[in-house]
C-alpha cells in the first residue's frame, strides 16, 4: 500500500475523478483539480463514466482546490459548494481578467494563491508551476495547465488547455505522467445546418485534427505515460442523445478513449498510454508506476471499453425516468413570456460600441431568432435591432428560456452556457468566424476591453515571421495565434498546435480544405557576395 501509518501517501498518487477531475497527493500536500459530477451547460453534459458514487466526502478533504478554468465541466458550483470548505486555498491562475476569480469568490474562497505565470512556486515541500493560456480563443478568456513535482515524479494535468508556448512547461520535467485531453468540446458541425454528408465530413476532419493534436502534444512533454481524460461527456437528453460518440451517423466530434489510445501504440515506442476512470488510482516513483482500480473493477472497464455506446445507452435507460424529473426539467429555465429585443439592446449594445475592431473583424450581421421575435445584430453599424428580412451572415436560433436565462444572469459568455449546451441551432455563409463566438465570449465591460485590445494588436496585417526558409504572415487566419510561437514547419506543410490547422506553404490553401489562406513566400536567401537569390 501506498500510505504510511498515519493515512498518508509515500509516492506521489493521482486519482481520477471522472472528466477532468483529478486527485493529486504528495507526502505533504493534497491537490482536487476540477471536480464535476452535476450535469452542465443547462443539464446537458453528463460526466462520462457516471462518477457519483465516489466518496466525495472524501476526495473533497483538500489542502488545496485548482480550477483550471471557468468551463462548467471544470467549475461545478453545487459540488463546491457542498463539499469543499471554504476556507481551502485556491491555486488561481494569473489571468488578466477577474472573472474566475470573482466567481471563485461569490462561492466564499477568498483564500486564493496565485503564482506567477510559467514560474515555478513552491506549495509546502513540492513545487507547482501553473500555465495560463489567454488568448479569445482559450477555453472562456482562459485557461491553464497545472505541473506537480515532488521528490518521487512530476506530472502534467493539461486538461483541455491548448499550449501554445512548450518551453517553460517542458523545462519543468521531465515528467512521469501526463493527463490530457484527446477529445473535443465543441458544438461544429452538429448543430450547424448542413447536409448530413457535410457533417460527416466535417466531423471527421474534427476527430482527427483532435486526436492529432493530443499526440503532437503527447510527442512534445515526451512523459513516460499518458492517460487520455477531460471527455467526452455523455448525453441523456432525449433531445440531445444522437450527439453521443461520433453520433447517430458519424456526425459528431466526440471520440473515445480507446482510440487516442490505439494511435497512441501504433504511433510511439517510449510512452505508454492507460485506460483512466473515475477511481483509477496512480501511483508513481520516477517512471515506475502501479495502477488500481477503486470504484469500477477491471472487468467493468473492460466492458464499459469494449463498447461505449452500450454503456451510454444503459445509462440512458437507467437515468431517463428520473432525469425527466428532475435534471433534464432544469434545461428551460422559468421565464415570463417577454421580449427579449429591449433586454439584449441594453446589455450588449453598449458593448458593440466599445469593441470596434472585435465588429469590424465579424464583418457582417446575425440574426437571433428567440422564439417569435427576428433580432438582427448589425456589426458592422454596431446595433441591434429587429430583423427586416435581411440575409445575414450568420443565424442562431435559441430557445426563448435559454435567452431569458442568460438575460437574467447576465451570463458574460455564451459559449459556456448556452452554446456548449447544444440546445440551439446556427447556420452561416462563408468560413468560420473567431470573432464571433469571442464576442459572445465577452459580454461584460472588462471582458470586452480586452478582447478588443486583443483585436485591435492583430489588426496589424503585414507582420510576418521568417522560420525554415519561409516569410509567413505572423497571426493564423483562423484564429489569430502567434504563428512565430505556435507553428511548426514539416517540408511545405505549416501546422498551428493551438488547433491543428494546417497550410501548404507553397500554395497557401488549408489542407483540411477550409476557405482560410495564408500569406507565404519563400525567403530571400544571402549570397556570400551580399546579393540575394
């Protein structure tokens, strides 16, 4: 066993929570990071594998609580508000804005501990470095990984946390374990209005710009195991239950873990990937390492592994009758039967004044259609006002009690409630548009500042950077990352690991056949005499 007499750890153990929820104990130390098992995103997401009979009680008696960001799937507010005192540190990652933090607050942890990003900090014996990520793009306004390193091992939670800049984090190992994500967490193409092919199509290249990018990532910290967690969730909703694993008909994004961890021995010889569960017990000492189970055996695993979609529909039949009750009558929120064109005038027109190059980057309307009501948000004017019969760029149709539900919240990102939740339905003309889905990221006045600072920086078209021989423009068209620190460069082909998109260098054109170019030439090269060629 792995406790002394008093109850303690002798090696470093990481118990799994089930999703992104981990465990992490030390001799001297006792970390919960992101603990879900209350269903998110107006009762949409269920953690996968059920994860509620674990002695929560237990798990939850901490030295320190880390919530990597303010997705629902990572900051469940019942659950920390049932089972974690609050007079627990909170490790917080140093964001620039302040709205984990004052969440965090409202909850009654006023005790938080921020440590300098991509620093090395020490906590009690062991150290602890914490990488926040900040870009629009980046989880809501944010997100972060989270290294541990104690005289035993050292290792990775990088949850869902798209790294961008490896160094500081690769400096930290080298590692024994690595957790990370392998699959999506994301609403394209299921809820978009596209032929059925086009959505197979679309979700297939999904998949594997996913599963890819885990191995890149996999491939780059180089730990000597890996366990794949962070998703994907399951869905019990009637309404919702053909978005589970890769859909009805290969549709959908969601993978399993099995298969990251098949591509995994196929593709790598020095890291060994593991089945993780809720209750998976991890115990380490240098590369050596034991996994138990405590909550699933290991025949249970092996079934539930051999075929997802069984276990999730035994679940389905298993939860339906209750949830019908109760967790799914939560998804329509009470709500007057009221319009909702004066609230959102209020609320967001304001913010559309205030974020000119965030509007000028969207380049074009949307139309909300909230139950009977039209409602057309001009970006370009920068109002909002009822639709006139226009043909806009983009369209969202949104259930009324979601509207309402938001409205009353004042809920500042939509992609963290309804957008993720799936309940809802969107169309568009032309490529994908970032700034779209950042503006509804940002729906408060410090959130909209900075997303508008962030845009303002990337207006700046003509910077480039000059790596393997080429001269590439600086800012990836899909999303605006750095490409001088995110790209990669093989032969003729550009990958940005922020999300996987790839570019053929020599004719600019997006592999995975997507309408986004980029700028490139081949650079000038000195002669020995001073002449280029």
């Amino acid at each position: 066993m792995n406790h002394d007499a008093n109850g303690g750890v002798l090696l470093m153990q990481v118990t799994g929570l089930g999703h992104a929820g981990l465990l992490i104990e030390t001799q001297t130390s006792r970390i919960l990071c992101d603990p879900w098992v209350n269903p998110a995103y107006f009762q949409s997401w269920y953690p996968c594998p059920d994860n509620r009979e674990l002695d929560w009680g237990s798990v939850t008696e901490v030295d320190y609580l880390y919530i990597s960001h303010r997705h629902q799937d990572h900051l469940d507010k019942e659950l920390l508000a049932s089972y974690v005192h609050p007079s627990t540190p909170v490790l917080l990652p140093d964001y620039p804005l302040s709205t984990l933090r004052t969440t965090l607050t409202s909850l009654g942890f006023s005790n938080q501990i921020t440590p300098p990003a991509g620093v090395p900090f020490p906590i009690g014996d062991d150290r602890i470095l914490i990488n926040p990520q900040i870009g629009p793009s980046d989880g809501p306004i944010g997100d972060s990984t989270l290294s541990v390193k104690d005289d035993t091992a050292t290792i990775l939670n990088q949850n869902d946390t798209h790294l961008t800049n490896l160094s500081s984090t690769r400096s930290f190992g080298p590692y024994t374990a690595h957790f990370l994500q392998h699959t999506g967490a994301l609403w394209w193409p299921m809820v978009y209005d596209l032929p059925l092919k086009a959505k197979q199509h679309f979700a297939q290249l999904k998949r594997s710009s996913q599963r890819t990018r885990a191995l890149r990532y996999a491939r780059d910290i180089e730990a000597a195991h890996v366990f794949p967690f962070a998703g994907p969730p399951m869905f019990l909703d009637p309404d919702l239950i053909g978005h589970n694993g890769t859909g009805d008909h290969g549709e959908s994004i969601f993978e399993d873990p099995d298969v990251f961890l098949n591509l995994l021995r196929d593709q790598t010889s020095t890291t060994r990937g593991h089945r993780f569960f809720p209750g998976t017990v991890v115990d380490m000492d240098g590369d050596s390492m034991t996994v138990t189970q405590s909550l699933y055996s290991d025949e249970q695993i092996e079934r539930i592994s051999q075929d997802w979609g069984a276990y999730r529909r035994e679940q389905i039949l298993l939860r339906q009758r209750p949830l019908a009750k109760t967790e799914h009558a939560g998804h329509t929120p009470t709500c007057t039967n009221h319009t909702v064109l004066p609230d959102l005038i209020d609320w967001i027109e304001p913010l559309m004044r205030a974020a000119p190059s965030v509007c000028a980057a969207i380049n074009g309307a949307l139309e909300v259609d909230v139950q009977d009501e039209r409602i057309l948000f001009d970006f370009p004017a920068r109002t909002i006002r009822a639709a006139r019969g226009e043909q806009p760029h983009y369209r969202f149709t949104i259930p009324h009690s979601l509207v309402c539900s938001v409205i009353t919240d004042l809920e500042p990102d939509w992609c963290n409630s309804i957008f993720l939740s799936l309940r809802f339905k969107a169309s568009r003309v032309g490529k994908f548009n970032q700034a779209l889905y950042a503006f509804f990221s940002s729906l408060d006045t410090e959130r909209m500042a900075y997303v508008e600072s962030w845009y303002a920086k990337r207006d700046d078209t003509n910077a480039t950077f000059t790596a393997d021989g080429w001269t590439i423009q600086r800012r990836c068209p899909h999303a605006g990352a750095d490409l001088s620190q995110t790209g990669s460069i093989s032969g003729n082909t550009l990958t940005c690991r922020v999300h996987g998109w790839q570019f053929d260098l020599e004719t600019g054109r997006c592999i995975a056949g997507g309408a986004a170019t980029i700028d490139a030439t081949r650079a000038a090269t000195v002669l020995p005499d001073g002449d280029t060629a």
